[in-house]
C-alpha cells in the first residue's frame, strides 16, 4: 500500500513538473531585446515599442539606431549580441549578414527620397520641382547627405543624383554638384542632418519622405524616374551605381538602384528568441506595426514580402501567415 501511494505521488510530481515545464516554455516573453535598425525607423518604432511593452510588460526593447550598413556591422565585425536588425535597404542584410549571421530577409516597406529644406534655407521661396538641382549647384548654398558607407539614404541620395542626370539631360550635373558639397556635410546616417536644417547650419537635405513628414520639413518631390519611389522605375533606377565599402576592410561592393524597400531580420544566435519573434509577429501585422508605419507616412507591404518559398520555410512558424512570397 505505501508502495502504491509512493508511485502515485511520484506520479504527480513528474506532472506537476511537467506542467510547469510546459508552462515555461510557452510563458510569456520577458527580458532584454535588443534591436538594431535603421535611423529613418526611429519615429515608428519609438511609437511600436511603446505598444508591444504595453502588450509585454516583462519585455525590455532596447533599440540601436544608425546606418544600416553600420547597423550590421555591429554584428559581423564587433559581434555586439542582437536580436532583430531593420535595414532602409533589404539588400544590406542580403549581403551583409546572410546567410553567416541570417538565415531569412522579410520586405516590409518602401519609401521615396525627398530634398528638405525649411524657412531658414537659402532660396528657401525660389526652389522648385523643375529647378533644384540649379539650387544646389549654387556658391553659398549649403547641402548634404549621409555617409553611403554607412546609411542606405547616403548612396540612394547620390543614385538620385546620377539619375538626374540623366533624366533632365544635364550631362556633367552628377560631379558638378558634388564639387559644391563639402565632405564636411556627409554625416553618418540621414536623421542626423534633421537638426542642422532646424537650426539653420544647412539649407538642404536629402532624407526619405517619411522622415521629412515625421518631422515637419518641407520638401521637394521629386519625378518618379529619379526618387527610387515607384518599383516601376526600377529598370532606369538599375543605372545608378554607387561603390561602398564591404565586409572585410579594403574591399568594396557595388549597390545598384533600385525602388527603396525596407527588410527585417532575426538574427540566427538571438539572445531572446521568444521576445523577437513575439514582436515581429506584432510589427508584421497590419493591424499592428504596419499600421503604425502607414499613419507615420510610411508605405508598408500588406502582406509583407520574402523571396522564395525555401526562405519562407526558414522563418518562424508564428510569422507564416504574415508574409507571402514575391520577389
């Protein structure tokens, strides 16, 4: 008899334990994320991370903003622990971190570039859709963009460049308006040059057209042949081609243009797998993340994208429903 009522309480403490291991395993997401991603995200995803630590009090996101190009390197070269990276352009991490550091690459929103500028800018009254690129060209008139080695924004801006060029007919415009842009005003990602326009230091900016409204510049648009806005395009865009530093030091890959789209991945030795998949699952929802980035000015993929059916295969099963394979 006492033998029966061991073996029964064992028993019951095997499925207690049990329970409680399950219990675990499924329990709700806690502790540090860690997000590296573009400086253009920074708006939404301040307004995301307030949502999803409502919706996840035990969860920390910590969020890293720069270039997205220094974004990855953050995790190749000084092996900095990361969860989740966000790129302005989805062909960094494509070339930067998978398959070494990524297995998977989703498309989640695209974007156009626009030349900022406030009250304070020279020329501020004069400069228009048809004659910006005389502006810039100007003595005196002072204007910029971000590091292309380091910010997606910084080539797509001189990719603008080359394609006004050409669009307008204007041989010679591309290296006519670098000579009158000092390497003193590249700065290391795009949002940086919000405040100098603010505070007057300079006239005008290239920034994406989310970033410009998000922060109540004004702003040119630009024709669709020239913005990277308008997939469209990307035939004439493919011309543009801007040379950037690669891997390894020394070395150099080209980026060719293309309609700007946005890609988000988890890194492969995530610290906190459950939290980043919880909060991709949120950000990919259109009710969710992508809504915010759609009532921030940012256009998101509903569904959002990823190449192939082998990649799709890779991504958590809680994500398949929220992306569709399309090139």
């Amino acid at each position: 008899m006492k033998k029966t009522k061991f073996f029964s309480w064992a028993i019951v403490v095997l499925m207690a334990a049990g329970l409680l291991s399950a219990a675990q395993a499924f329990g709700e997401p806690q502790g540090k994320l860690t997000m590296f991603h573009a400086g253009s995200l920074s708006v939404p995803f301040k307004a995301m991370e307030k949502t999803f630590e409502a919706k996840y009090p035990k969860v920390d996101l910590q969020r890293e903003a720069a270039g997205s190009q220094a974004c990855a390197r953050k995790v190749t070269d000084l092996k900095k622990p990361c969860d989740i990276m966000a790129s302005a352009d989805y062909k960094v991490i494509d070339k930067l971190l998978i398959p070494n550091y990524a297995d998977w690459n989703v498309r989640f929103a695209t974007n156009q570039l626009v030349l900022c500028y406030t009250e304070k800018s020279k020329d501020a009254n004069q400069v228009n859709k048809d004659n910006w690129f005389q502006i810039l060209a100007k003595k005196g008139i002072v204007w910029g963009h971000s590091d292309p080695n380091l910010d997606p924004c910084g080539y797509r801006a001189l990719m603008v460049l080359q394609l006004a060029e050409k669009h307008y007919k204007q041989p010679g415009l591309y290296e006519k308006l670098l000579a009158n842009r000092p390497k003193a005003n590249i700065r290391p990602k795009s949002v940086e040059l919000v405040s100098l326009l603010q505070t007057g230091n300079m006239d005008y900016a290239w920034e994406y057209l989310s970033v410009a409204v998000q922060h109540g510049l004004k702003y040119i648009l630009l024709p669709d042949e020239i913005n990277l806005g308008n997939y469209q395009f990307d035939k004439f865009y493919s011309q543009a081609v801007v040379k950037v530093t690669g891997k390894k030091p020394g070395t150099f890959m080209e980026m060719k243009g293309g309609s700007v789209t946005y890609g988000i991945t988890m890194i492969k030795n995530a610290p906190n797998r459950e939290a980043a998949v919880a909060f991709l699952k949120y950000m990919l929802d259109p009710q969710g993340g992508l809504k915010v980035l759609k009532d921030q000015g940012q256009p998101p993929f509903v569904p959002c994208r990823i190449p192939s059916a082998k990649m799709k295969a890779l991504i958590p099963g809680e994500l398949q429903g929220l992306v569709e394979v399309k090139n």
